[in-house]
C-alpha cells in the first residue's frame, strides 16, 4: 500500500487529539495529502458506534462486547476511510487504532490479550507504519479529560485506576515494537508539536 499510516496513541487526556490536528495542518501546509480521521468512529457507521460505546453507564457493556462493538467499528473504517486514502497515496492520521483496543480491552479489565489479538488477525490485520504514544501522568490527564463538557465520558468514569493500568500497558507495548515513538506529553502544546514532528520528519519521502 502506498501512502503512510500514523496513529496517536495515549490515555485519555493525553492531547493526542490537538497535536493530530497540528500535525495534519503542518503536513498539508508541506503539501502533502492528509486524511485525519478517529476511532472509535471515522466513517458514517462506525461513528454510530461510537455513540454506543463511549456513552452510558460504565457497566453497559463487558469488555468482551466492547471488543466486538469497536473492532467491528475499526473494520468499516478501515474499508471506508484507512484503505482509501492509503491507495490514494495519502498521509493517513488516525486519533486511536487497534493498540487502545489491546491495552483498554485487552489488559485493563482481566487480561483479555489473546481474544483481542486473535480477532485482529481475523478482521483487521494490519498495524500503522508509525504510532505515537503521547504519554502523561493519568492524574494529570484524567483531569483535563473530565475538564471537556460531554457525553462521551465512560471510560474516564471507570477512573485514575484504570487510566494508571493503561498509562503503563501502552509504555509496555511500546518497548516491544519498533513503530512506536514515545512522546513526552507533559508540556506545553508548541513544545509538544516540535517533539511530534521530530518522530514524523523522517517518515516523510
Ligand atoms: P478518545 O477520548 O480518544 O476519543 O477515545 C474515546 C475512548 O474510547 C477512550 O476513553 C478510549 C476508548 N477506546 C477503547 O476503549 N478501545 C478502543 O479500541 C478505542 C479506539 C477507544
């Protein structure tokens, strides 16, 4: 496939969402051809089922299910929006892909790797070429995270516990695979944005 995959990788309140709009404006103004696009969500139905996921009570669904719900989102938005741009030779940002499934799903209620990876291989299959993982103290994040008015807050209301077991299951999938690049997050968003494009820079032809 032509083009280049990036995903932005984090816990909630990460930043991750500001600097993938920095970065898809620093790229076009290069004169590259950018989609920025997001998970759960980025093509009509699979911003459906964001609604479903990331709305309600913490408890309306199991981690199993939530496995289902954004892997069959992931799977629509991978043949709406990913491949298409890819093919068209497009600098492809994704805010979240299949790692928030491994470390949300996979590590943080049980461990539930081995459903969530066998799954990938089956509907899925492919990684990005290159992951950015904005890493923060989770106290710090959860609280810029609650600080946004909204509905989509379930997973910061399964609170700092959870954030803190996430913070530590991407740190510990980053050590173990080349794509990713670990940007420090806490500072402030200028400082954030040189650190990001010294990641991407050698990526780009
Ligand atoms: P966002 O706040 O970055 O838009 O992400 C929405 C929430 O969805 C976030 O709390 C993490 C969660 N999530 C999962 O639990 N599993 C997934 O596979 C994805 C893509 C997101």
């Amino acid at each position: 496939m032509p083009g280049l995959f990036i995903s932005l990788e984090g816990i909630d309140g990460s930043g991750k969402s500001t600097q993938g709009r920095r970065l898809a404006q620093a790229l076009h103004d290069g004169g590259h051809s950018v989609t920025l696009t997001r998970e759960p969500g980025g093509s009509p139905g699979a911003e459906e089922i964001r609604r479903l996921v990331l709305e309600g009570a913490t408890d309306r669904w199991s981690a199993e299910t939530e496995i289902l719900l954004f892997t069959a989102a992931r799977r629509d938005h991978l043949e709406k929006t990913i491949r298409p741009a890819l093919a068209r030779g497009e600098i492809v940002i994704t805010d979240r892909f299949a790692d928030s499934t491994r470390i949300f799903q996979g590590i943080t209620r049980g461990d539930l790797t081995e459903t969530v990876d066998r799954l990938h291989a089956l509907m899925i299959g492919v990684e990005p070429d290159l992951t950015l993982l904005f890493d923060l103290d989770p106290a710090k994040g959860l609280a810029r995270a609650t600080a946004r008015a909204g509905a989509e807050l379930r997973f910061e209301d399964m609170g700092l516990a959870f954030q803190t077991r996430a913070r530590e299951g991407f740190l510990s999938l980053a050590s173990r695979h080349d794509r990713f690049r670990v940007i420090d997050a806490d500072a402030d968003p200028d400082t954030v944005s040189a650190r990001v494009w010294q990641a991407v820079a050698p990526h780009l032809g």
